[in-house]
C-alpha cells in the first residue's frame, strides 16, 4: 500500500519544497534532465567547478556553482580561425555547426564532414580539415586530472592547444580568436554591474595575455580568464567587450580586416541591468609553406569562496591554499596552466600509456576505463580546505570517537564530496560510493581516505530530531548514533553540517551502509598500507558492526532483511536471509577477523570467527541452490531469482587477497557457479547478451519485474560484477559483460559523459550521469592483480569515443 501511495506523498511533498520553501528538490522526479546527446570531455580539475565542451566544441553544461548544473549552451562561447595569404583574408569561419539566431554576422555552420572529435580523459582531440584551404588545425583540450597529485589536479582550468599545420606551397597568417560571454548563459548573466579588463602577467620569464570576466554576482562571485601565451613569433590581441546577443558584425569585421583584434585598454564599463557582454583573445602566428606552428589558448575560472545553497558558511576550494582565496587568481592560474600543461601531458600519458599500448585489451575498455572518470570532476565535486581555526570537536561533535588522525588527514588534504548523480543530488551517497570509490582510493588514494574519516566522524552522533519520511509516512531521526549515514548532505543546504538528505527511507534501518564501511576500511588499507588509519578506524568498525548485529534475529550468524527495500537497491523488496546483503556482511565479518589480527585483537577475533563459522553454514543452507545463491530465503515468487549483484561480498574480498584458507568465506566452487549462472541468464539471456546484466533474472529466462530495479541493468553493478568474473577467471565472460553497458551507453544511446545509473531493454534509462559507473576502476585492479592478463575477445580497432 505505501507503495501505491507513495507518487502523492512525494508529490505533496515536491510541491511544498519547490513552491513553498522555493528550494530544489534532492530528486525531481517530475523534471527528468532531458537526453542530449552532445556532450564531451569536461573543463578543469577536481572539486572546482567544471565546464564540459560537446563534442562539436560548443560549452554546453556549467556545473560552478557547487553541486548545481546549468544545462545552456552558451553561443557566444567560440573558437573562429582566420587565414591569411599575402596580406589578404582568405578564409574567416567560426568553428561550429551552430546557426544561431544571435550573432549573425559572423561566418557560422561549418560542415561536420571536415571535423572529427576523439576523447580520452581528461584530454580531447578536435581535428578541423579547413575545406578548399589545405590547412589543417587539431585543437587538444587538457585538463590537470592527474593522479596522486594534490595540488595541480585542483585547478579549475583548461587548456586549448592549436597545432596548426599548412599543406601549402607558400606561408599563411593564422589568428584563432577564442570568445566568451561574461555567464554561463543564465538570467545572472543580465543581472547588470559585471566587466570585462585586459590583463597581463609576467612570472619567470613566461608572460600571458588575455581578459579578466568579472561576474559579480551576489553569492558565489568568480571571474573568467581567456589567455594565451606570448611567445616569439605570436602576435597577441584583444576585444574587451562586446555585445553577445547582437550581430556581433563589428567584431567580425575587427578580426576580418587584419587578423587581429583591437587591443583597447582599460575596463569595461559594467553592464546594465538586463544588458550581457563578451570578450575575445586573439592569438596569431605566420606558418611557413609546408610547415606546422602551435597557439596556446586557457580558459580559467576563479571562484574561490563557495556558499551552499543555505548560504550560512562560507568554504574556500582546495585551489585557494596555493592561489589565494582573494578572487584575483585568475590570471596566475592561466599563467600556470599555459606554462605546465606539457607536464601534466607527460604525466597523463605516463600514467595511460601502459594500459593504451596493451594489446590484450580491447579498445572499448581503454576508452571506458578512462572516459568515465570524468565523474570525478563533473560529479558536482568540491574539495574545500578546513577553516585555520578548525578543532576535531568541530568537526566530529562532543560525543566524537578518538580519530587521532582526523584533523591532520583533513588539514592536509581538505574535505572531498561529489554527488550520487547529477539529478540525484546528495553528496558521497555512501551506498553507491562504495562501488565508485575503487576510482578514488587506486588515483586519489588521500581522497577517499579524508572521505571516510568524514564519514568516520558523523557515526558515533545521534540527530533525534524527527522528519517525515516520503515512502512509508513515518518518522524518524535524521542520523542515528553507531550508524553510516546514506549521504554528507544537499548542496541546496549545508552539507556536512546536515547530512542525510534522502528522505525516501529511514536509512538507519539498512542492511548494507555499515557493512560497506568496513568493507572500504580494510580496501582502504589494504591498498595504500595507511596503519595509522586502520587504527583509527578499527573502534568505528567495532561500532557499526555492534549496530548490525541487531539484524541477526535469529542468532545464526546472518543478518536478516526486513521485508522491505532496505539496501541499495531502494525498490526492491527483500526478506530473511539475503544473497547481496547476507554477501555483505560474511565479508565484513571475514573483514573484522584480519583487521583483528592485524592489530592483535585476540578478543574481537575471536568474536567475529565464531560469527563467520555460524554465518557461512546458514548462508549455504538458506541461499545456495545447486546453483546460485538465491535473492532471498522468504519462499516467496521471487525469492529464487537471480541476483547478478549476488558475489559482491566476494567481489571485496578477492579485491583484499581474502579468498584462501580460513578467509575462504564463499566455496570457490559455488562463486564461480554463480558467475556463469548470471554469464547465462543475466547476460547473455537478456537483450541478446549485447547490454550488460540485468539486476534480476528468473530462473527461467524471464526478467524479474517485481520491481521497478529488478528488471533495470545498472552499469555500476556490471562493471563490479565484470571485476568480479575477472578475479575468479572468467576473463572473457567478464570482457563480454562490461562490453554491452560500453557499446548501449556510449554508443547505442550517444550518452557520452553522462552514463546513467540504469537503463532497460527498450531504451528506458534514469539518472543521467551517476557516481557508480566509476567502479569500472575494479576491473582494472582485478586485471592487475592477474599474474598474466589473459588475451579478451578480439575487437575490430576503433578510436575511443565517436558520439
């Protein structure tokens, strides 16, 4: 019944949050983001802000303004080439199939035939054959996503590289002039008092010129830098301001009649209410007959201090530690971009080019594994600095475990959060950063360690103040004490501050945020050898393993689910003993047993082997089949359908080298069942074996429809069930598995950077851009971690990413 119900109380409750209190809601589910199919490789560093350039070089999605996306594409916002012969224009075209209403004297619609886009994050290439001109200009975009590198990475900036090559017989002028408008293309951008100035900035000998775009708006203010490099043999100039929603015809002819642009000083004056303004930045070279010359272009955002939508604390990026938090960094940033990015290209090329120049993996997987990283950035990510004056009680509360290591992992490394998904905005979603946070902890590894401490520090604290709750009417307590929170919080309020923003279920009660806790711990640990933060963490473990207990109702070592959606997958029933969830947990114990010896603890140990024997016998006898685990023992229609997510306990611990002698929690006989169980009726019996796995599969070929998630593929769970397959030797089924989520998602749909949480057999999808796709990264580690990579299935070559 309160499922029936719950499309009136949620729409009861949407109307009263969006007209009432005019804040957005966490989930809109009556505004889905519409499909459009244009975009390509994010702008910037992680937890800055992000700009994403479509494939066809349009800035199209603005996400600056942490947490919240603006979806326009900006027209104003160009690359436009001039050629010049002989002191005489030949050729002047603005690079874009756009033609727009707006600025209509400027040369628009180039042909797509002559262009080619090829990304692989955080780089891009665009390929323009100037048709009838024998020139040919390859635009290369980086940004500083770099692994293990805590300070470049946080950059929010992107540069343009313009290689410039000349297939004639005699030299050619070439000016690519780079225009912006002053906004993202909201009605901030008419809000009136912004300004455009010319600036220059000179460190070690290096000089960059360009022009500051000062918008000044009330909250979250930041100013926009357009640069380039001066150099030998390139000319630099500038337009100031311009009108962006004119014709814009004074601008062409500016650029038209020389190549060059004006170069007027000083500021602009500030706009109107209502009015909007531009500028532009003109870089210039002569390439000889036959030669080949490079222009460098940047594109920096300065938007230091952030507030969140409750606009009560004012957070600094982690940028401001080495640019200042005073909003003038714009020009050093560019200054810095222009003169590193050679170096952040050796370190990406050096971090990419053993896994691109292994030929027993296929081209799709190379394009995946690398292109869905853009999450990290794109995510709604921030990456905040502490206060100076910030003490552990502020951030753990009075009643705070003892972190000794809390503060000065946070003082270091800042405080990181990025969002379940672009419509599903709630911050380090913990239920699904579990599969995410292979990405973090293998790149990031102090990231995901500063996550967990934040997390750490939110379990021993208790908020008894009650709040409705959407799908079964009830109350609760928004945190309960030695319990995982679902999420740090909504960026329309005050994350960390207030976490908990999911008001679908009370939370408290899920089977399975405790147990992933443990289970990243010893990960965590596992990977980066960090002792200082298994000791802090271990009291944590023991608490939230304490609290689990409770779910053990019948003292047989298994916890039980309680017949309603109590885990990750939020709408899908679950009762008794329980294959994903019962998995979990065995896995958490095995956990705490080798976390336990690993730090002497004989008692606990003890404790939790006794637990693992019982636990291990009643999972066998309640869940295995011959062969597979079922859903769930409750007897009911359901309860024998097949999980595809059934081995994720296990996916943990092979991950962890946990898999041998008494860490042996599932018969290897039974796991590698399972696999092939799901390889044949999740996989390949759904679809035609070309989309992934689908959640459930009845045993008789049939998709599960008893729920909305059980008859959905979830490209984060394929990817973790392909690692798994690959841990246990089903390399090719593995390769198989992943393979149909690539090709329907960055192929069939053309939803590139912006993989969804779920899609269906006839093209249904939901939450476009979503956090668990990441956990393609396991598949990586599960391949690394094979003594000899086994050849995949042989592909036909391809490029990365065609959209």
């Amino acid at each position: 019944l309160s499922y029936i119900s719950f499309p009136c109380r949620y729409f009861r409750w949407w109307l009263k949050k969006t007209l009432i209190e005019k804040k957005p809601a966490f989930i809109d589910l009556l505004y889905a983001v519409p499909l459009q199919q244009i975009y390509g490789c994010p702008l910037g560093g992680i937890g800055g802000g992000t700009i994403t350039r479509g494939w066809r070089g349009e800035f199209c999605r603005w996400q600056l303004n942490p947490g919240i996306y603006h979806y326009e594409t900006v027209i104003a916002d160009q690359f436009t080439v001039c050629l010049r012969c002989k002191g005489q224009t030949v050729y002047q075209q603005v690079l874009s199939v756009e033609r727009p209403s707006t600025l209509q004297g400027w040369n628009w619609g180039y042909c797509g035939h002559y262009a080619f886009y090829h990304a692989l994050y955080p780089r891009a290439w665009m390929v323009y054959e100037l048709p009838g001109q024998n020139v040919v200009l390859t635009c290369r975009q980086i940004s500083p996503v770099i692994p293990h590198d805590y300070k470049d990475s946080s950059l929010p900036v992107g540069v343009f590289i313009w290689e410039v090559e000349n297939g004639r017989d005699e030299d050619v002028d070439v000016s690519i002039m780079f225009s912006l408008q002053n906004g993202m293309g909201t009605k901030e951008d008419r809000s009136g008092g912004h300004w455009n100035e010319p600036f220059t900035f000179e460190k070690e000998g290096e000089r960059v010129a360009g022009v500051l775009l000062h918008h000044c708006t009330h909250v979250n203010p930041f100013t926009f830098a357009i640069a380039t490099r001066e150099k030998a043999g390139v000319g630099v100039t500038h337009l100031t301001s311009f009108n962006p929603a004119g014709s814009g015809r004074e601008v062409w002819q500016d650029l038209l009649q020389d190549g060059q642009l004006d170069s007027p000083a000083g500021k602009s004056s500030p706009t109107e209410k209502g009015e909007v303004t531009a500028a532009a930045v003109c870089a210039s070279c002569r390439v000889p007959a036959r030669g080949h010359r490079t222009l460098e272009l940047a594109l920096a955002w300065d938007m230091p201090g952030i507030h969140f939508g409750s606009k009560e604390k004012l957070h600094f990026r982690r940028y401001t530690r080495f640019f200042g938090s005073g909003g003038n960094a714009a020009p050093a940033l560019s200054h810095h971009a222009l003169t590193h990015y050679e170096e952040w290209e050796r370190k990406i090329e050096a971090w990419q080019k053993p896994i691109l120049e292994n030929s027993q993996l296929p081209s799709w997987y190379k394009s995946a594994l690398f292109n869905e990283l853009y999450f990290l950035t794109d995510g709604g990510t921030i990456w905040v600095e502490l206060p100076p004056d910030c003490c552990t009680e502020d951030l753990q509360g009075p009643v705070g475990s003892d972190l000794s290591n809390l503060l000065p992992v946070l003082q270091e490394y800042g405080r990181f959060a990025y969002l379940e998904g672009q419509e599903y905005r709630m911050y380090n979603t913990y239920d699904v950063h579990f599969y995410a946070s292979f990405a973090l902890v293998m790149l990031w590894p102090k990231l995901q360690i500063s996550l967990q401490y934040d997390i750490a520090a939110t379990v021993v604290n208790e908020d008894v103040q009650p709040r409705q709750y959407l799908m079964g009417g009830e109350t609760a307590p928004v945190k309960t004490k030695n319990v995982v929170p679902h999420d740090i919080g909504d960026p329309a309020d005050e994350p960390w501050q207030r976490v908990n923003a999911y008001l679908m279920h009370d939370t408290a009660n899920w089977k399975d945020l405790n147990l992933k806790f443990v289970l990243q711990v010893y990960r965590d640990y596992y990977l980066t050898h960090d002792s200082l933060y298994l000791r802090d963490m271990w009291p944590v473990c023991q608490a939230v393993m304490e609290s689990e207990l409770k779910f053990d109702t019948d003292n047989d070592g298994l916890i039980e689910n309680g017949g309603f959606a109590d885990q990750t997958y939020d709408a899908w029933v679950v009762n008794g003993a329980s294959a994903y969830c019962g998995g979990l947990w065995l896995a958490a114990v095995c956990m705490m047993c080798k976390m336990a010896e690993v730090l002497g603890d004989a008692e606990i140990q003890q404790k939790y082997t006794d637990i693992l024997r019982k636990g291990k016998e009643a999972f066998e006898r309640l869940l295995w089949n011959g062969k597979y685990y079922n859903y769930d023992s409750s007897g009911s229609n359901t309860s024998s359908s097949i999980m595809s997510d059934q081995c994720a306990g296990q996916w943990f611990l092979r991950a962890c080298g946990l898999d041998q002698g008494e860490f042996e929690v599932f018969p290897k006989s039974h796991v590698v069942s399972a696999l092939k169980t799901i390889f044949e009726k999740n996989v390949m019996g759904f679809a035609g074996g070309t989309m992934g796995a689908v959640n459930g599969m009845r045993p008789d070929g049939v998709p599960d429809t008893s729920s909305v998630q059980s008859n959905e593929v979830w490209v984060g769970v394929v990817y973790a069930l392909a690692a798994t397959m690959i841990q246990e030797g089903l390399v090719e089924e593995g390769f198989h598995t992943a393979e149909g989520c690539y090709r329907t998602v960055w192929e069939q749909l053309g939803m590139a950077f912006q993989t969804p949480e779920a899609y269906r057999e006839k093209k249904v999808y939901r939450s476009l851009a979503y956090m668990r796709p990441l956990s393609i990264w396991s598949m990586q580690l599960a391949l690394e971690r094979r003594a000899s990579w086994a050849p995949a299935p042989a592909q036909p070559s391809q490029l990365p990413i065609q959209p």
